[in-house]
C-alpha cells in the first residue's frame, strides 16, 4: 500500500522506531522495531514498486490480528488520533488488562494490549 501512510500509523501513532532500511528505491525495505536496534522483533514495510500491479494480499488466513503489548495506551490512542487514525475504544478486560484494537492502513489489525504494573 501507502508506506508513508503506514509510516505514520507505526511510527507516529504506534511510537515504533526505524531500525533499518535497505535495498534499492525500487523495492526498499523498512525495518520498525519499538526499540530502533533492527534485532529485535519488528515489522518490515516492502515497498516494491517493481511489480506490475499491486500483490493481492489474502487476509484472515488462520489468524484475525496481531497483538502487542504497549506500555500506555492512553498515549498511544492520543498519538494514533493525532496521525489521523482511529482507534478502537481502551477497555478493561480479565487479569488487570486493558486492551484496544487499531487497523493499519492496509486492514492490518493490531490488539494493542497493557498491562498494570505489579504491586
């Protein structure tokens, strides 16, 4: 899809940082990770402009959604609204959990979940 748009949401609204990016302009890709070291767990964004038409992305195949743990959502939620996104409502769930969902530009959903801290 858009990188750029998807940029906003994982950089701007989800407080992910660039670890790396590589190859040529043609079909670049970026490695976000929420600590910048290209190492850890991240998401790579492809962008191939070699391709004749866009790929044909089949969703929902054995999974619906990701989920990452978030430190604060209520300043992720703050940071997705102010990228122009629109994410789910933060809701109280079992275990001392709160959790919401978000949808990438492209139809990714994400369970963003937090989690209390332990007295």
């Amino acid at each position: 899809g858009n990188v750029e748009r998807s940029m906003k949401f994982y950089v701007d609204g989800l407080g992910m940082a660039i670890g790396t990016q590589m190859g040529p302009p043609q079909r670049h890709e970026t490695i976000l990770t929420f600590g910048g070291d290209p190492r850890s767990a991240g998401i790579i964004l492809l962008s191939d402009r070699t391709a004749a038409a866009p790929p044909v992305i089949a969703q929902s195949n054995g999974f619906d959604r990701v989920v990452l743990r978030m430190a604060d959502l209520t300043a992720t939620a703050a940071r997705l609204r102010a990228a122009g996104f629109t994410p789910g409502e933060i809701r109280d769930v079992a275990m001392g959990y709160r959790m919401m969902l978000a949808t990438d530009p492209d139809g990714y959903r994400y369970e963003l979940v937090e989690s209390r801290p332990r007295s």
